[in-house]
C-alpha cells in the first residue's frame, strides 16, 4: 500500500428536508387542518480515528465527500428520514487543518475519537408546527438548512514510542526488520527508505512501537532529500534511537549532522530522550571499536548501545533496552 501523510479534501454535510405545507383531507370529518410534517436533519461528515490505519491513500483518488441530504417532511405530521451521517476513517495520528493547511482544528491522538468535520442542516419546520387559537389554518412552513461545506487538510503524524533516525544506509530498516515483524526495504544504497515504517517488538509480555524514519540528510530541515516531509513524523515519537554506522568516516560528525538537523526543524526534538546505537560493530577491529567508543563517550550526553550482527542474543538484547526505555 502506498504511503501518503498528507491530503487535501472537500466535504459537504446534508442539507435538511423541508417541513411539509400539507393539510388534512379525511372522509366524514368536517373540518380539516393542517398535518405537515418537519423536514429530516442533514447527514453530517464525521472524521473517526481508526488505530489499524497508516496511510491517507484512500483520499488521494476520492477527494469530494458528500453526507446525505434529509428527506422531505409529509402529510400525516410524517416527519422526513435524516439523511446518514458520513464516516471517513483516518490513521491514528491525524491532524485536520483548515483551507490554508496552516490552522489546526482537530488532532487525533486516541483510537476511536470522532470529529464533526461538517454538521449537518437542521430539518424545516411542517404547517403543524404553526397552527394557533388564532390561526387554525397555517400555511407557513420552512424549508431546512443547507449542510456546511468545507475543503480542509489532512496530516498524518505517525505515532510511535520509538523513533529510529539517523544518516541515510545506517541500517535502521534492517533493526526494524530485525525486533518486529515489519517488512520494510531493505538493500545495500542510501534512501532505501521513502516512507515511514512501523513494527511492534515485543519482550517480556510488553510491547513497543517503533518508527523507521527515512535517513536525514545535511538540509533536511530545508527539504533537502527526503527532508521536512518525514521531519513531522518524529514529533511524535516518545523517545528516539539514534542509530550510528560505526564504519563511517566521522561518527561524531554524523551524529552532529542530524541533531542539528532536528534542532533547526524543532527545538524540541532534541530534548527527547535518546538511544545511541552504534551500528556494525563487527565489521571493525575490537580494539578500534573501543578507542572509537571512548573517544565519543566523551563527547556526547547519553547512553551509548553496540550492536553488531542481528543475532537472536543481540535482538533480545536491544528489545530489552527498548522496553526499558519506554516503560
């Protein structure tokens, strides 16, 4: 399935039935009066978070969404059928923005919350409705309101406890592939990588969700490579594992390079607590392993993780430290 986190929508609730002007005509009664009915209320479009979502694909090739309009009231004092309310469903995590992509108006968080996107009109009011002391014979009656219309704008902001970022090939969709089920690309050239890829680990009865972010480059935060576009998905991450190639040339550079690519795009995301991970391990000799770790323990602020061949030992033990991270 093809990944789209953002979509632009137009979505128009039911407009209401109108009340009816109808007046009795019944044998062997003399005098009549009148028995319109109210019109029915408008369907309304209603968003609603669904959790096993992760992609607004469905509205890419169906952007119109129209409710249904409410029936007519009739003689008899039959009051219209409403017209069905519209339910989109959206990946948990979406954020609904006004026309200029810019004004948020609603943000899903949890599964199952709903959002009256356009509400429906209000049915028309039937003759009865007016009948008095005074006026026994009324043919007023009012004609239902017009549904609201809206185009609005959808974001999906995957929602992760974990966050896996770091230089495009440092191997994060084989860790993902590694302590989860996901499938993601895997394949030996940078920017395997084009979409966010979710996985659950799980360990000792616990789980974890973990977020494979397409590598960042120098600029990301400018839109460079993949850039700002996957940027917004690690905002929602409640922790982040920084994963490092140790064969690099500088890996202090590389980890410099995308802090200050997350800093630059949101000062926030680097107050996030953090994972370094250092990559293949058992491709360099163990003693250069060691000077190399010593040298950048010195330099950095935070818990330093190796990790060689993805071994069931290895997995059990980055899954444990996952677990304990988020817990």
């Amino acid at each position: 399935m093809k990944f789209l986190d953002q979509v632009k929508i137009y979505v128009k609730a039911g407009n209401g039935g109108d009340g009816s002007p109808s007046f009795r005509r019944e044998k062997f009664i003399e005098y009549g009066g009148p028995d319109g009915g109210d019109g029915g209320k408008g369907g309304s479009v209603i968003l609603k978070s669904e959790q096993n979502l992760n992609t607004l694909i469905d509205y890419r090739y169906q952007q119109h969404h129209k409710a249904e309009r409410g029936e007519n009231g009739m003689g008899q004092n039959r009051t219209g059928k409403g017209g069905e309310d519209l339910i989109l469903k959206v990946p948990l995590g979406t954020q609904v923005f006004e026309e200029d992509n810019k004004t948020l108006i609603f943000d899903f968080t949890k599964p199952g919350e709903e959002f009256v996107a356009a509400a429906g009109g209000k049915g028309g009011l039937g003759n009865t409705r007016f009948k008095s002391s005074t006026n026994r014979a009324p043919k007023k009656f009012t004609k239902g309101t017009v549904g609201e219309e809206f185009t609005i704008w959808l974001q999906l902001k995957t929602i992760a406890d974990i966050g896996i970022i770091g230089l495009p090939n440092a191997g994060k969709s084989s860790l993902l592939a590694a302590v989860t089920n996901a499938t993601p690309k895997i394949a030996n050239y940078q920017f395997t990588t084009l979409n966010p890829n979710l996985g659950v680990a799980t360990y000792d009865d616990k789980e974890v969700t973990i977020a494979d972010i397409p590598g960042l480059i120098e600029g990301a935060h400018q839109g460079v490579g993949l850039g700002v576009q996957f940027l917004k998905h690690i905002e929602r991450c409640k922790t982040i594992l920084h994963l490092i190639d140790i064969t690099g040339d500088d890996i202090e550079k590389a980890y410099k390079q995308v802090k200050n690519e997350l800093s630059r795009y949101s000062p926030e995301l680097i107050k996030k607590k953090e994972l370094i991970v250092l990559n293949k391990i058992d491709l360099v000799d163990e003693e250069f392993v060691k000077e190399i770790v010593a040298d950048f323990s010195k330099k950095i602020n935070g818990e330093i993780l190796l990790l060689s061949t993805l071994d069931k030992k290895s997995v059990s033990m980055i899954k444990a430290k996952l677990i304990s991270y988020v817990s």
